[in-house]
C-alpha cells in the first residue's frame, strides 16, 4: 500500500509539474478572421471606403494562449470586421470601433490556434495510462494475496 501511495504521489507531482499555469501578455493586438490574423494597426479608416461586413469577433482574451474562431486580444465579443474598398481582403480590413471610426488590421497570416494537435496532449494522456495501469495492477495484487490469505484460512 505505501508503495501505492509513493506512486500515485510521484506521479501527482510530475503532472503538476508539467501542466503548470502559464499567463503571458500578447506580443501585438490582433483579430482573427475566418483562419488569418490581422495586425491591428494606429491607421484610420474614412466610413466611405467601409465595404460589406466579412465577420465578428466571437471570442475575447486578454490572456495568450490558443483559441478558435473569430478571436480578438483587442476588441470584445460583437465586435464587426468589414472589407476596405480598394483593398484585398488578404492584404487588410477594417474594424468598427464606433460608429464613425474604423480601423485598419494588415494581414498577418495563418492563425495557428485554429489547428488541433493531438501531440500536444500525449504526455498528459500517456500519464493517466500509466497510472491506471499501475493502480489496477495493485488493486488486482492485493486482491489475490487477500484471496490466499482467506484460502489459508479456511
């Protein structure tokens, strides 16, 4: 049983230690539209060069890390893009600040946090592998010498 103990508890603190509570600042504002980051920029945007609206934001974070769909670090979630007339959407688009303000975000771009990586999340699962695997050895162990305790018993 202590061996159970000395495990279970080694391995409790490996996987603490590699999980750990990463909190960074963004290097740049940014948005995400359909897979491609956009730099948010200092430059304005004059209303009568705003096309149609191409997206929103549908995710805020002030926090770095890795999310999905329309994702800003700046803007909040509702928060409309539109296509700049004159500009291709791959090279820049505006987004609404107020209602006479627009900003322009030059692209950047493929967003990598849109993109699952199962490797990302091995050691993790490997760990709880292992563990379950340990503890049903020592379960199934203990059993069997309490089954020939009790054989020698009777």
């Amino acid at each position: 049983m202590r061996l159970l103990i000395s495990i279970s508890s080694t391995f409790l603190i490996a996987f603490t230690l590699l999980i750990g509570i990463v909190s960074a600042s963004w290097a740049y504002l940014f948005v995400v539209n359909d897979g491609k980051i956009y730099v948010i920029t200092d430059e304005r945007v004059a209303p009568n060069h705003i096309g149609p609206s191409i997206g929103k934001v549908t995710k805020y974070s002030d926090s770095e890390g890795t999310y999905s769909g329309n994702f800003s670090n700046r803007y909040p979630k509702g928060t409309k893009y539109y296509e700049i007339i004159g500009i291709e959407i791959n090279d820049a688009i505006a987004i609404k600040e107020n209602e006479m303000l627009y900003v322009k975000a030059t692209y950047g771009g493929e967003y990598a946090g849109d993109r699952y990586n199962w490797s990302d999340d091995l050691p993790y699962v490997l760990i709880v592998l292992i563990v379950g695997l340990l503890t049903s050895y020592f379960i199934k162990k203990r059993l069997r010498q309490r089954d020939t305790k009790d054989a020698k018993v009777q």
